[in-house]
C-alpha cells in the first residue's frame, strides 16, 4: 500500500510539473500572440492613416481645383452680365432711334401733305384773281392811268429840272443887276410859279403812283425822305417785350427801395 502511495505521489508530481510546463508553454503562446497582434495592429492603423492621409491630400486638391473654377465661373458670369448689359442699352437705344425716325418720318408726311394744301390754295388764288382781272373793267384804266401817270411824272421832273435851272439863272442875274444899280429882276415871279406849279404836278403824280401800288423814285437833288421813326418800326411782340422790361424794371426799383427801407441792427454780444 505504501508503495502504491509512493506512485501515486509520482504521478501527481508528474502530472503537477506537466500541468506547470503546460502552464508556461500556454503563457508563453499567448504573450506571443499578444505581440503578433499588437504587431498587426500597429501595422493596419498605420495603414489607415496613411490612406485617410491621402484621401486628405486629395480632398484638398480637389478643393482647390474647385476654387479655380468657382473663380473662373464667376469672372464668366461678370462678363456675361456686362455684355447683357450692353446689350439692353443698345436696344434701348436702337428703340429710341426707331421712335425719333417714326417722328421724323411723320414730320415730313405733314409737311408734304401742307406744301400740297399751300400749292392748291395759291392755285385757287391765282384762278380768282384771274377772274377778277378778267370781269373788272377798271384793271385796263388802272394799267391806262399808270402809264399816264407815269409819263406825266417824267415830264413833272423835267418841268421842275427847268425850273430850277431858270430859277438859279434869274438869280445870278438878280444878284448881278443889284451890283450894277440895285435894279429889281422881273423874270423872278414867273420862275417861282412854275416851280410851284412843277411841284403840284409832281406831287399829284405821286400819289397817283402811290395809289396804284408802284414805287416812286426821288429826284436827284432832292430832298432826303425821314426814315421812319423806331416807334413806327416796332412790331407788336417787340412793343410786349418792352412793355414786360419796364415792369420788370419798375418791380426791381421797387424792390431796391423795400431794401434801402430795412436796416439791420447789431445785437451786441454778452
């Protein structure tokens, strides 16, 4: 029995030490493992870094190539936006030409459409007066008494030249016989009455001429016809216009007085 005992110890002593190996051999397997994993894990999370490290690098790349186009884009937009621009300025201002042309052209439809009006009224003027030319019988005297008038006032101008040729003569010889005696010229009255008489010819002649619309030429020597005064030359919208100034005028004196009459007094300062 003691002998069974003392194997039975041996066996449990060889099983004990077989366990412990056991128990090394198993520790050791597993720090092993433990290393192999650590290992392999180290290795793949340098892995993903690496590719997400990448992927970063790529991602900025893309980014920036995204914002040179965002640039390009909108310099393009700029451009498109300017040249819209034009372009409705350029309609705008096609348009209003168009419009000024339509005036223009409706301008001169009247126009043409009055100068025809005008032509038809000066047609229809000359016809009437023809008429009336025609049916008034005085038209043929009036012609008749012009030229009449007309030789009649040619012969009025040479009467007055001779009359005053003899007037200047009978004075000279007046002038020459008060040297000699003091003797009194009897050719002077008939000289001062035919000038008269010369002068009422002409002067009836004239406004014959006058009447009948023809101009009258003076005679060399004569008298100088007065210009008309600035009073009868004015025209109505002139006489306006100056009567508008003196108003204004009268109102500005007015107000200069107003102004004379206002004084301005100094406050004096505390």
């Amino acid at each position: 029995q003691i002998q069974d005992l003392h194997f039975q110890i041996d066996t449990l002593q060889k099983e004990l030490l077989a366990a412990r190996t056991n128990q090394t051999t198993t520790a050791n397997n597993t720090s092993f493992v433990d290393t192999t994993s650590n290992s392999t894990t180290t290795t793949n999370q340098e892995g993903v870094i690496a590719d997400l490290r990448k992927q970063l690098a790529d991602a900025l790349a893309q980014v920036d190539v995204l914002k040179a186009e965002r640039n390009a884009l909108m310099e393009l937009s700029n451009q498109l936006t300017a040249e819209n621009r034009k372009l409705q300025l350029g309609t705008d201002s096609s348009l209003t030409v168009k419009q000024q042309e339509g005036r223009v052209a409706e301008l001169t439809h009247a126009l043409d459409e009055a100068r025809g009006h005008n032509k038809a009224l000066k047609k229809e003027l000359r016809r009437w007066l023809k008429r009336e030319d025609a049916t008034s019988p005085t038209s043929s005297i009036a012609h008749q008494t012009c030229d009449t008038v007309v030789m009649s006032l040619q012969a009025a101008k040479r009467q007055v030249e001779a009359a005053r040729a003899t007037s200047s003569f009978t004075d000279t010889t007046t002038t020459t016989s008060a040297l000699d005696g003091g003797r009194p010229s009897s050719s002077h009255p008939p000289s001062t009455t035919t000038m008269s008489d010369a002068r009422l010819k002409l002067k009836h002649a004239k406004e014959v001429l006058a009447l009948a619309g023809k101009k009258v030429e003076d005679l060399p020597g004569g008298r100088p016809m007065r210009a008309p005064s600035l009073v009868h030359r004015e025209t109505d919208s002139q006489r306006s216009v100056m009567s508008k100034l003196k108003e204004l005028q009268s109102k500005r004196a007015e107000m200069a007085q107003e102004r004379k009459k206002v004084r301005n007094y100094s406050i004096p300062s505390s």
